[in-house]
C-alpha cells in the first residue's frame, strides 16, 4: 500500500506551505516586503496499466492507462512582486520607488545587492546609507551644515546649505531592473542579489519609460494580504489535516489486513 507514504509527502508540502505563510504574516510590516506562495508539483507516476496498448488481436487498444501517483514535492517558493502600499512619513532620507526598480547597496564585501526598502540614514562621513550602514550606489555626500534634502521623482539629489537659497546638486540615484525579479535571491536584511535566473541588473533612471518613480518623504509598506494570508493558513491546516486522516485511514486497512486468518 503506498498510500502511506502518498499522504507523507502531502504533510511535508503542507509544512512548507505553512512556513511560507507564516514567513509572510511576520513580515507584514517589513518596509518593503514582497509575499511569497509555495508552489508544488506532483510527483511521478508509476504505470500499472499502458494507455493505448492492445487488448485483443483485432486491434483494439485500451482507451485509458493506470498510473498511480505517488505524492506531491515543494516546487519553489513565488516571490509576488506586487506594488506595496505608501506611507508618509516626512523623513527627508525615506524614500520609496513607485513603480518597477530597485535600490542598489554597496556590501561591505564589494558585492552588490537590491532592495526597495527606502528607509535611508546618514553616516558619520554625511553619506547616504541604508540602516546596516552600507552606501548606496551611485554615493551621495552630503556636504556639512546641510539644513535640508531633497530629491525629485527622478532620483536627483539636492542639498540647501547653510542659508543659500539656490540648491546645491549632490547627485543622481539610479535604480536596476531585472528581466526576472521573482528569480533574485533573498538574503535577508531587507535584500536582494542577482541570480542566474534573474539575469543581470539593468542600470536605470528613475522616470524611465517601464520604470518607477521615487517618493521622497514616504515608505513602500510590505504587499502582504493578511486577510488572504488567513485564508491560506487554514486551507492549509485542512489540507494538513486531511493527509493525516489518510495515513491513519491506510494504516487501519493495514491492521485489519494484518488480523485476516
């Protein structure tokens, strides 16, 4: 009887699919968090019976085959890359894209990575910064004695200093785009890096035909549903539950099996 070990991978997907939920719920209010969904697959079958073979010597075939299926697998994990909610804050440094892009972050190590987390400070040297301290790319300096920051939808940085009127330009942020976002890797900390299934970032302006807009003064909240998170939790305990009824169902037609004299 393979239907216990059928009703065992159904558990198991249903873990995953649980822990994906629950990787969403604690995230609804992570500056720009994107959702994800479990996907699954099933696995293969095992042919009792061949579809088209024949079952007399007159030439006549069998319109159906018997496969039996034996379970479901954990296919990947979808990441929805859904515009978020913004909220106003009125920070000068929080920024959110509106729109497809991302913010590119110097690491430590020389690598790159992308986030749509805004949320950004300065450092002790008046570069722009995200909260673990990594610059943004392209740097921007922002000069002493600063009274106030702006920047436009199109990502150009400029500074009012000491009591000049006119603006000074410190600079222009850029954004990448990837061919497959949903194929980047989350590395946590709020970001993302390239993968050979996203395919090479490129280098955009912001205001560019396809591309997002930034919003001074706002922050991209996460795209997380609760409502339909909800929902998904306890389709998926039902789930859960019902693979559990056939394990112990398959075990019962066992045990009687087992008594048979």
């Amino acid at each position: 009887m393979k239907a216990l070990g059928i009703a065992a991978t159904g558990m198991l997907a249903q873990q995953t699919n649980v822990d994906v939920i629950a990787n969403n719920i604690a995230n609804a209010n992570t500056t720009g968090f994107k959702s994800g969904r479990a996907a699954f697959q099933d696995l293969i079958y095992q042919s009792m019976r061949q579809e088209g073979a024949l079952t007399s010597t007159e030439g006549t075939s069998r319109p159906v085959g018997m496969n039996v299926g034996l379970g479901v697998q954990s296919a990947g994990v979808i990441r929805l890359n859904t515009q978020g909610g913004l909220s106003q804050t009125e920070n000068q440094l929080d920024l959110a894209i509106e729109g497809h892009g991302f913010f590119v972050v110097n690491r430590p190590d020389g690598t790159q990575a992308y986030t749509r987390a805004g949320s950004f400070q300065l450092s002790a040297e008046g570069q722009i910064v995200t909260l673990d301290g990594y610059e943004i790319d392209p740097g921007v300096n922002v000069p002493d004695n600063t009274r106030q920051i702006e920047i436009n939808q199109q990502g150009v940085v400029m500074a009012y200093v000491d009591s000049d009127p006119a603006p000074v330009e410190l600079g222009q942020m850029t954004m990448a785009t990837f061919l497959n976002e949903a194929g980047m890797k989350p590395i946590g900390n709020n970001m993302l890096e390239e993968t050979t299934a996203s395919g090479e970032p490129t280098l955009v302006t912001p205001g560019e035909p396809g591309v997002g807009i930034i919003r001074q003064g706002y922050l991209e909240n996460s795209n997380v549903n609760i409502i339909q998170q909800i929902t998904d939790l306890i389709s998926a305990q039902r789930a859960y539950e019902m693979n559990s009824k056939a394990i112990e169902t398959a075990d019962q037609m066992l045990s009687t099996a087992n008594q048979i004299k």
